[in-house]
C-alpha cells in the first residue's frame, strides 16, 4: 500500500500530536510500502518530527510544502492553483488512501480537495463537526451550506467517538467513519514526581495555596481564557488564596496579557507560563486544572490529567461528558457551577477514573484501532468539479 498522509496546519498542538503518533504506527506497519508527508517547512515542529522520522524509516518520505492553510485565506486563485499542483503530484505518487489532518472541516482544504481532483480515496482525520447555525445571518448560512457540501467530500472520516461520529453520519451518511481513540505517554501515570517535588521544581507555593492551570492553546473562540478571567474577576475571594497558571501559547496571549495586566484582581492571582515543552510539572503541581471550552474533540490534556490522577473541570460539550463524571462538568455558561466544580473538584476520588482512561487510552488499543485506517480502500471517487466548489 502507498499512503500519504497531509498537514498543512501551521501550528503545532494537540491536533498535531495526535497525528505524530498515528504517523509513527503507520511508519512500522508491514502492509504500508511507502508512506509519504506532506508538512509545511514553516511549522518548524511538526516539519522536523517528519523529517527524523524519515531519517529512520527507508519507507517514509517528508515531502515539503511551501504553504500553510492559513496562507490561503482570502485568495481563492492561488488555492484553486494550490489544489491543482497537489492533484498532479498526487496522480504521480498513485496512493492507494491519502488521509487528511483537519482540525476543522475548512482546514486542509487543499489536501482533501486536491485528493478528490486527483481520485485517490481521501480519508478526513479528526475534524471537529460543526452545528448548524441559530440565529446566523446571511452570511453565516452561506458558510454553513458551503461547510455542508465539504463534509461530503472524503470517502471517509476518522473521528474520536460514537458522538463525532453520529454528527459526520448525519452530515456525510454516504462516507464511512472510524474510530480511532488518542492514546497518551505512560509517563504521565507512570510518573514518580510528587506534587511537592513538582511545585519545588517549578518556583511554585507549597503552602495551601490552591493552584489551578489551564493548559492550552490561548484562543479565546475555542478554549475561553476569557471566560475563566471573568470567572476569577467575578469572585475574587473565591480566587484569594489561589495561584492560576495559565500554560501555552495562541493567537490570543497579547489580549490575555493585557487583560491580566489591566486587572488588580486577575494580577494579583494568575500567572502567564507561556509554552511549555513538558505538562507533566504542572499538572502534578495542580490541584485543579480547567478546560472551559467552547467545543473540544477528546483534549489530550484531559487524558494527561487524569492519568496523572490529578481533577480537571471540562465544561460539557461535543460528548465529553462519555469521559467524565459529573462532579467534573459544568454547564458551558454556568459561572457560578465552574467556580463550584473548581474548588470542589481536589477532594473527588481519581483512581477509579485513572484506571479506566489507562484501558481506553493505552498505545496497544490506539495501534489496534489504527489498523483500520488503513483497512482496503473505498471505491474509487467520482469526478469532481474543483472549479464550481471554491466559485
């Protein structure tokens, strides 16, 4: 089998991880002959991890390309020229599957178009699914239908659960979708560190202060810093003998450093980490992570966390309330219910949870579900008019 595999985000998050470790069980399978990658040179990160792992593997080439998503927006031209170019290299390679990272169903829009051009059976890895949109203007409606079209492009879907994948059913109900659970490092249940060691290492309190992290991509649309600074502005004696990390970076950490900066309250208890190569510190520093999403697939943090056997408050959207208990979910909008959870969450008992995610989150059931990914091939597609979609 000759598999390609493309990326063209420009960042390097838990989207990204993800699809370093499926790339690292298809590079040690014995049914792939040829596994080719297509990264941007300009996601530094992602681009080296691809370019080591050819290093290693005869059967892996890193195929550079020139672009990221993101240099596409607004200029339709140069996509339509973009998907063109990559259809021709496509035919050239004659893959047997070509599977697609999106982190949204826009987002690597030249790969998966470019693989319907081409015909060679295109696989949608991991996008978040959409609702339809209430209340939305004209323009919102335009997008929604233009996002309903796309989600019929790919012969098949790889999602994270049977809730992703009861929305693609019903979006795409002629695709074929599979799920492929994310598995995450024994070290973060494995880990000697203790939560004194840890807040040793670290310039941390170690004297009944409270601490809470977020760790994450700083964008307020998805993950909603904001909304936990208001939380913390909205209760400051709740927040009084509290110490907030806020771990990562994002397009919005310029406007979380400011709001910080402008706040006597939010100053006096939150902390900018920035990026951290390693999570594993502060998790087991915490007392209380948080992840006040807006909409979430199954977030790696989630898994470190509790793996780490350490509470994370989630707010309940996109079916993670499958993964957590009700002691740990919040309803989206609830201030008063986040703040609750939060302070609450350090007595909750962990290891029975733990236990469980160690089963379902393990490297062994990930390889097995990743067999299927690269399971016969879908029929061939049909022909495909480039043109009319992106006009």
């Amino acid at each position: 089998m000759r598999l390609g595999i493309y990326c063209d985000s420009g960042i390097n998050g838990g989207h990204e991880e993800m699809l370093k470790r499926l790339m690292q069980v298809l590079a040690s399978s014995a049914r792939i002959d040829t596994l080719h990658i297509f990264v941007p040179t300009t996601n530094a990160v992602l681009y080296r991890h691809v370019s080591a792992l050819a290093g290693d593997n005869a059967k892996v080439r890193a195929v550079a390309l020139p672009f990221t998503s993101e240099s596409f927006r607004g200029n339709r031209l140069t996509l339509v020229r973009t998907i063109r170019s990559m259809a021709a290299t496509l035919r050239e390679l004659e893959l047997t599957k070509l599977i697609v990272a999106q982190g949204t169903i826009v987002s690597g829009l030249a790969g998966l178009l470019a693989g319907r051009h081409a015909r060679v059976p295109t696989v949608s890895y991991l996008p978040l699914v959409d609702d339809p949109p209430v209340g939305a203007g004209m323009i919102g409606k335009a997008k929604w239908i233009i996002k309903r079209v796309l989600y019929r492009v790919p012969r098949e879907f790889v999602t994270l659960n049977e809730h992703l994948q009861d929305k693609l059913s019903r979006l795409a109900p002629h695709a074929r979708s599979m799920i492929l659970e994310n598995f995450v490092d024994d070290r973060f249940s494995g880990s000697g560190l203790t939560k004194h060691a840890a807040r040793s290492a670290l310039g941390l309190p170690d004297d009944g202060t409270t601490i809470i992290a977020h760790i994450g991509r700083i964008n307020f649309y998805q993950k909603r810093q904001d909304f936990l600074m208001g939380a913390i502005e909205r209760n400051p004696e709740a927040f009084k003998h509290a110490l907030v990390l806020i771990v990562g970076e994002g397009p919005d950490a310029s406007r979380l450093a400011a709001m910080v900066e402008a706040s006597p309250i939010l100053s006096s208890c939150v902390r900018l980490v920035g990026p951290q190569s390693d999570v594993l510190p502060y998790i087991v520093a915490s007392d209380t992570l948080v992840l006040p999403s807006a909409f979430e697939g199954v977030p790696l943090v989630m898994i470190e966390a509790v793996l780490a056997e350490r509470p994370i408050v989630v707010s309940r959207v996109c079916g993670l309330d499958s993964y957590m208990p009700d002691a740990l979910l919040f309803p989206r909008d609830d201030t008063n219910a986040f703040i609750e959870r939060i302070f609450a969450a350090p007595n909750f008992p962990m290891g029975a949870l733990a236990s469980d995610f160690r089963r379902r989150f393990s490297r062994e059931v990930f390889e097995a579900q990743a067999q299927k990914v690269i399971a016969t091939a879908p029929s061939e597609p049909d022909a495909f008019d480039l043109t009319s979609t992106l006009t």
